[in-house]
C-alpha cells in the first residue's frame, strides 16, 4: 500500500508517538486540574509541558497562550467567533478550507461584512489586493498559509506586514503548513495561529489548538464554550485567566501527550531538513506527472512555493474513477472530489467535480512516488 493522503491525516504515525499515547494512560491517568493527587498533577504536568512545546515550535513567548482545541477547524471557530462581531469587517482569500468559509458565512448572515480576495488560479494571491480590499472596519484578516487543494503558500509575512500597518488582527490557518514549513509567529507578526495535530504535526486525530500572540487583547475574545476548567471552581463566571477561559471540559489528555510526542520527533529531524525532503518528493511527483499525456496539474509546479500536494485531472476520466482504479488496483491512497474547499476549486477551475488529490508525507520514499507515477501511466493508456 502506497499512502498519498497526508493532507487528511498524516499516516503512520512515529512509534513515539504511539508510545506516548499509552504510557500518559498508563502513568499518568487522572483529571488534569480537578484534582490534587499524584495522577491528577501527572497529566496536568503532560498537557503544560507539551503546551511549551507548542508554544517553541511556533514562537510565541507564552505558553499560557496556546489554547488547546478539537482540531484547527474549532481553534478557527474560537477565533472568528470569539473576534467578530455584527458590523466588523473581515477579509479572506478565495483558496479557503470550509474550515474558514462556513464560519464566515454563518457570521456574515449576523452581520459581519466578509470580503473574499480572488486568487489566481495556480493559487496564489496578490497582496495588493488584500490592501486594497481593507477598510477602516477591518477586524480580520483570516488566510490559508497552504492550499489543502493545490499546496500553494500564501505570502503570510506579507500579508502579516498589512495587517499591523492597518491595525487589523491576521489569523493564519496552518492545518496545511505546520510541521513542514518553518512557523515563527514573533518574526512573522502572526497574530492568531490556528493548527491541527493528525496532519504533519504526527500527533492523533481530536487534538489541535490556536496560539494567541502576546500583542492580541485576550479580553476581547468571548469563549466558544463555557464550563467547568478546574479553576475559579466558588465561581458560575466563566474565568478570565488563561488558558482556562477558552478550554471548559476535560482535556484530552491523550491527544495532547501523542501531540508532544509528534513535535518532539519533529524537532529532532529537524524541520528545514523535513522540508528539503518533501520539495524533492513534491519534484518528483511533479516532473512525471508532467510528462504524461492529457494530464492537468493544478497549482503552482514551483516547489519552493507550496508544499507537498499534488492535484490533477486526466483528460477524459472522471476522479473518482481514477481514484478507485489507483486504490483497487495499485494500492494507492488518494484523495478525489472537492476536498471540503468549494472556494478553492472553483478558484483553480476544477468545480464541480474537484480533482484527484495526492498528498505526500514524512514517511513518502521516492520509490512511491515513481510507482505512482507508473501507475497514473498507465491509467492514461487505459
């Protein structure tokens, strides 16, 4: 079996990673910050450690300030929700996961003014468009930093540079990015971060978070959720403090421990040296692709520009068809359809049918690659 589905959730997962997981049950297995015993200060002693770790790996000084969440899509819910309010003005790009739009446009039917920046169709964008689409109402700026349908990397930096010029508050989505692309949110003057742990990050599925930068007015965020937090417990007022006022219920202990365990791998091979891998792997993929008659590559084909997904359609072929023939004959994982990014594909001019999708991981070899090049190959001349 060839796995090409790491856009969905990276697949396996490190042996530490595993380990993590079933020896924080096994040693440390009460309720973080409900109660005073030896358990109970041992999973409290995981989930902070592995908030430092979070809060390193992204740049922030605070770990105090790395909420912990289901997943990015709720981290982004926190965030959007918690920020805007009717009459706000908030800009997005037209290369957006459901993740961010569905929110948005929830928010827009209360009231929210939503502007949608077109990208171009390799999934780029033109930051002087995100300048001029700015008002003085401007609340937000919510953008991808990689396309889960083509790769692309937007320009955070940039568009982060705009932001502050404009007193507007930037929230990056990096479900795509985190783990493969390097993240300083002090350098890039990220102010908000949303990720996932069961993508690049190595961790499960159910664990992800948003990182607050220090320059951010937490009292000016409302919490999704209220409830219990182990804290204020003489109060019925939700907390102020942090973390606590963002994360109401039991933590997910074990979710949290496979995340730290997924950064520290991460760490340990180093990032930049994790990147160089996937642009060659990404190349590769590229390269055959592109030699294969009636095959149409969407996105950008500048590996320095995105990171390690591949979308493509063969003349003729219906996506589906070609996803279930890789599956059932080659033992090739894809992704085919619209990839929860409607936005995204009527941006590159695949809607409605969407594209088949391979995404490369950590554990990808070259060898896979060119077996599926191979294979597509033959799909052609089928």
């Amino acid at each position: 079996m060839i796995y090409l589905d790491n856009a969905a959730t990276s697949w396996p997962k490190p042996p530490e990673v595993l380990k993590a997981m079933t020896e924080v049950m096994e040693r440390a297995g009460g309720n973080p910050g409900r109660s005073g015993h030896r358990l109970s200060i041992a999973a409290a002693r995981v989930i902070y450690d592995t908030r430092e770790a979070v809060a390193r790996f992204f740049g922030s000084s605070d770990p105090l300030r790395v909420i912990f969440a289901s997943n990015a899509t709720h981290a982004i819910n926190l965030a959007l929700k918690g920020i805007l309010k009717p009459g706000d003005h908030v800009v997005t790009s037209s290369m957006e996961h459901n993740a961010v739009m569905r929110p948005l446009r929830s928010l827009e039917k209360q009231g929210i003014r939503l502007s949608i920046i077109p990208c171009s169709t390799n999934g780029s964008i033109d930051i002087r468009d995100i300048n001029r689409a700015l008002t003085p109402g401007t609340k937000l700026i919510v953008m991808t930093h990689a396309s889960n349908v083509v790769g692309t990397l937007l320009p955070v930096n940039e568009i982060a540079t705009i932001a502050h010029q404009a007193g507007t508050l930037l929230l990056v989505d990096a479900a795509q990015a985190a783990g493969v692309i390097p993240i300083d949110m002090r350098a890039s003057w990220i102010d908000l971060l949303a990720f996932t742990g069961h993508k690049e990050l190595q961790g499960p599925p159910g664990i992800g978070g948003l990182v607050i930068n220090n320059n951010v007015n937490v009292s000016q965020i409302e919490p999704l959720i209220c409830g219990g937090t182990g804290s204020r417990s003489e109060s019925e007022e939700q907390p102020e403090n942090l973390p606590d006022k963002f994360e109401s219920g039991t933590a997910n202990l074990i979710g949290i421990a496979g995340l730290g365990a997924g950064l520290k791998w991460i760490m340990d091979r180093g990032i930049s040296e994790i990147r160089d891998n996937m642009k060659k792997l990404r190349r590769t993929l590229i390269d055959g692709l592109s030699a294969l008659p009636g095959v149409i590559i969407y996105g950008t084909t500048d590996t320095d520009l995105s990171v390690a997904i591949v979308s493509f359609k063969i003349d003729g072929k219906h996506v589906s068809e070609i996803g279930l023939i890789l599956d059932e004959e080659y033992g090739i994982l894809s992704r085919v359809g619209l990839h929860c990014a409607p936005a995204a594909h009527k941006t590159i001019g695949s809607f409605p049918e969407g594209t088949v999708r391979l995404s490369l991981g950590v554990f990808t070899t070259v060898s896979e690659v060119q077996e599926t090049v191979e294979a597509i190959r033959k799909i052609v001349k089928s």
